[in-house]
C-alpha cells in the first residue's frame, strides 16, 4: 500500500502543505513517498548547479528514509531512520564542537516568498550576521540540510 506527495501537486503556501500532508497520511496507505524532483527550481531555471531531486518515504506517518541526490557534484545523501547519514555511502556528522562556535558558524537559511517570512528574515540577519561567520541564501532546503549533515553548513 502506497501513496505519493508530490511540491507539483499542491498549490502555493504553508496552510495548503499541511493540508495535502495530513489528507495523505490520514489515508489507508501505509508508505507515503514525498518527492521534490526540483528542490531549487528557481536555480533550475536560472542555470545554477544548486538544485536537486529530493525524496523521502514515510512508514505509518514517520519518515523512515531520506534521499538528496545532487547531480552537480555526483553526491547522495541519504539517512535511514535510527542508522544515520551517509555521502556516497560513507557516514557523515554534523560539525564538531570547535567548528560549531557562535563566531565560526555558517549559517544558511531561506526566506518563502511572502512579506510576513521575508520581514522575520531580515530581523533574523540583523541578529545574526554580527555574531556568526557569515549567512548563506543557497535557494535549495534540501542542499542546505544534507550540507549540514556533513558540516560543510554550521546550521540552516
């Protein structure tokens, strides 16, 4: 029994995501596969290697395994749940304690494209840009985490 969530599939907005979610888990399908086949499609678009297929499988409401593969660099990420993350099959880690200093870190983040989350933002860039190393805007959610899986990214 499956079934699949798909970002093409649901229209714009947080409150339509949370509903396609729920309506999908409510179902009678115990696996649900979420597919991103463009995380970053505005980097697609526009021709920056900084997009991505992005997949996950839930099992009865919890994820259960994760997979980002960037075609860029020939790199997958993927974790399975209670076995951790791997690179090309090798175990990944967050950044150590010395990497993970307020004053060291790389922070990456994003901002929707709605005034109230470009407002929250921006206040959150004033707060931190003169306290970490510096702030990435990547444009990819999926790139973001899997860089910080391996502590290329302090935190997104």
């Amino acid at each position: 029994d499956h079934d699949f969530l798909g970002e093409e599939d649901v229209p714009p907005g947080k409150e339509a995501s949370a509903a396609a979610l729920k309506a999908k888990l409510e179902s009678s399908s115990d696996y649900l596969w979420i597919v991103d086949p463009i995380d970053g499609t505005s980097n697609f678009v526009h021709g920056m290697p900084l997009c991505m297929p992005s997949i996950a499988v839930a099992y009865k409401g919890n994820v259960v395994v994760g997979v980002i593969f960037d075609p860029h660099r020939d790199e997958v990420f993927a974790a399975q749940k209670g076995q951790g993350a791997r690179l090309n099959g090798q175990p990944i880690q967050v950044s150590g304690e010395e990497e993970s200093k307020l004053g060291d870190a790389i922070v990456a983040m994003g901002s929707p494209p709605a005034e109230e989350s470009m407002e929250m933002s921006l206040r959150a860039i004033q707060l931190l840009m003169p306290r970490v190393r510096t702030i990435r805007m990547l444009g990819s959610a999926a790139l973001m985490f899997a860089w910080v899986a391996c502590g290329r990214l302090t935190c997104y």
